[in-house]
C-alpha cells in the first residue's frame, strides 16, 4: 500500500518539478515585464487544447465549480504570484508561497476530514524553514503588498486543492456537439466518471478567462510578435508545465491525501535551485545545500507516515 503510495507521489512529483523550472524559462526565453501575458498563454491554450482533446462539457453545477476551481487554483493564484514576484525578492515570495502545505493540512481536516497530525505540522514548518534557506537572501526586503499577495496566493491555491478533493471528480459530462437541455440524455453525457484530463481542462479555461480582463487592463496586448525563443518558451510552459502538471497534479490529489500531496509543492524551489546550478552555472551555498536536505526531511516526514497522531479531525 505505502509503495503503491509513493509511486503515485513520484509520478505527481513531476508537476512541482516542472514548475520549478518556470523561472528559468520566463527569465532565459520570454520577454521580460510581461507575467500576466505568460499566464494567459499558460493557461488558456493548455485548457482548449485538453477540451478539443477530451470533447467534453460541465454538466449542471459543475459549471460554477469548474469557475470556483479554475480561478482559486489558476486565475487568483497566478494573479497573486505575480503581483507578489513584482513587490518581493523572489526568496521571500518563494517563501512566503511555502506555507502552502500548512494551509492545505489545516483545510483538509477541516473540510475533507484528513487528520491533522503532528507530522504534517512539524513537516509543514520544516518545509518552510528549509526553503527559506535555499531562496531567502540576507538583504531581502519585506512589502506589504508583496506579503499579503504572497499568502493570499498560497491560500487561494491551497483551498482550490482542498475543494478539488472535497467535490471529487463529476460522474458524467456532456460532449461537445450534442444538443443542450435540462437534463441530458443518457446517450448525451459520457456515462463513466469524467477523465481528470477534463476536469483539469475546464479549470484551465476558466482560469485563462478570468485573467484575460486582468491582462487587458494591467499589461495590454503585447505591441510586436514573440520571437522564436519566446514561442518556444510559452508552448513549455502551456504543455509541461501546465497542461501535463495540472493533469498529474489533480490526479495525485484525487489519489492520495490532499494534506500529503501539497507537501510535494516544496520541490518547486529546489528544482529552481538546481536548474540554475546545471543551466546557469550557479554555485550552491552551505545554507542553500541544508535547506535542501531539510526539505527533503520534511518529505519524507509525510510520506512515510503509518500510524498517524491527531491533532485534529472532522
């Protein structure tokens, strides 16, 4: 059971392995000053490309779900990012977003009824501490802006995660084509449990349009076409590191405990760290090599967990 466990969180693994790699891809291959650009172009293409895949439609009040979903765990949460990456040090946003796990568990034993334990908590502030030394500078500055962007990105993405296993996945979803009504015929819907590349498709959509008028009215519409590299830059960022990572991170969540999976999250800045070491040629501090280990401690802290110690519960 715990190694069937652990080879569905290596596989989610990939999604915060791949988001690691966005800061090297925006800074290296797409031009600068543009994030909420790069957001839409993430999102909304990824969305329409798994819809014209999957051909399939929300059904009844998975509309407004899909629209909850996609703007906590896309729209808001990318907004929020990226206001936070302009006002913070990258460190500090870095670690402020690390407080993830801790919302999610908290959430989770509130709202799904996972048991809050003293592994997921101590785990939690690990992981915290340990990525404040692989990111965090000693003259970075704090904005208030910037730290209230910060968290109320990590809440928004840690409350879309804990919904999208409190409602699950839809039964049924209608195909693209069919005639609309009130209640769709059985030969309408698909008539099995809608696939996770669905789902995660109507989040992405929903999460690209509520960024549209955010892009419109922050940023505008770039005045010249993107280069070869810039191109190549947002067609990884909308297939791996969105499309794919989304896919591969709702699947982990519907798996496993939401309280667990969120804990992989805190890959995302080493693998930052070490893209930058490989690609870029940047040596690696005794402080940034600790916090490494301590948030590789604080992974295997969750994962092996057997008999759980509650500290709270539904």
């Amino acid at each position: 059971m715990l190694s069937n466990q652990l080879r569905i969180a290596a596989v989610t693994a990939i999604a915060p392995i791949s988001w690691g790699t966005t800061y090297l891809v925006t800074s290296e291959l797409l031009p600068p000053g543009r994030p909420l650009l790069a957001a839409v172009l993430r999102a909304l293409p990824a969305g329409l490309l798994l819809l014209a895949i999957t051909r399939t439609l929300p059904v009844g009040g998975w509309w407004w779900r899909s629209l909850v979903l996609g703007t906590l765990n896309i729209g808001a949460f990318f907004a929020f990012l990226f206001l936070a990456a302009y006002r913070l040090p990258g460190g500090v946003a870095a670690t402020m977003g690390a407080i993830g796990p801790v919302l999610v568990a908290v959430l989770a034993s509130l709202l799904v009824g996972e048991t809050l334990t003293v592994r997921r908590v101590v785990a939690g502030f690990a992981g915290v501490a340990g990525v404040a030394l692989i990111v965090l500078q000693a003259d970075a500055r704090l904005d208030v802006i910037g730290v209230v962007a910060a968290l109320a990105g990590a809440a928004s993405m840690s409350l879309g995660s804990v919904l999208s296993k409190r409602w699950g996945r839809p039964e049924v979803g209608r195909r693209i084509g069919t005639r609309r009504c009130a209640d769709p015929d059985p030969s309408e819907v698909s008539g099995a449990p809608v696939s996770g590349l669905a789902s995660t498709a109507w989040q992405l959509v929903a999460g690209g349009i509520v960024l549209v008028p955010v892009l419109l009215i922050v940023e505008g519409l770039p005045s010249a076409a993107p280069d070869a590299a810039a191109i190549g830059g947002y067609a990884y960022l909308s297939l791996v590191g969105t499309a794919l990572a989304y896919t591969l991170w709702f699947r982990g969540i519907a798996a496993l405990p939401v309280g667990s999976v969120s804990f992989l999250g805190l890959l995302s800045p080493v693998v930052a760290v070490l893209a930058g070491l490989v690609v870029l040629g940047e040596a690696l501090s005794l402080g940034q090599v600790l916090g490494i280990g301590v948030v590789a401690g604080s992974l295997v802290l969750v994962f092996t967990a057997r008999r759980p110690r509650a500290i709270l519960s539904a």
